[in-house]
C-alpha cells in the first residue's frame, strides 16, 4: 500500500490511510518488534495526517505531529 499526502492550506491529510509512528518510524504494516516477540499498538494515532505514536515510544506522546484536533484515533 502506498501512502500519499494531501496539503490543504495548513492541514496535512493522509491519503493511502498507513500511519508512522514519530518516535520509531514504525507503521500500520512494519510494526516494532521487541525481544520477547512482542509487536506495538498505538497509543494515539491521527488517521488524517497519518502520524501517531506507537506503545514503544510513549515519550513522544506529546508530539505536536499528533495533534488531537480534528483526528480519527483508535
């Protein structure tokens, strides 16, 4: 699945729907994976700018990439 962003004025929307994380760089479709096997989920995500924060990078949380305003979080 490709991603693809759209700039309208100031607001970035994320077309192909794959979210990454601003900490790791993981995504929807390549998630961290640590030594226990054990992969990431979100902590917060914003389906329309396609940024978000994985459960390895909780640090980031506060990232202004991940803006709640106007976003569809899981």
């Amino acid at each position: 699945m490709s991603q693809k962003s759209v700039s309208a004025g100031t607001m970035l929307f994320n077309v192909g729907g794959e979210a990454t994380c601003v900490g790791c760089g993981c995504s929807d479709n390549d998630a961290c994976v640590n030594e226990f096997r054990d992969t990431c989920d979100w902590l917060k995500v914003n389906r329309q700018t396609g940024m978000g924060v994985c459960s390895f990078c909780p640090e980031f949380l506060n990232h202004p990439l991940t803006d709640d305003v106007g976003c569809g979080d899981e």
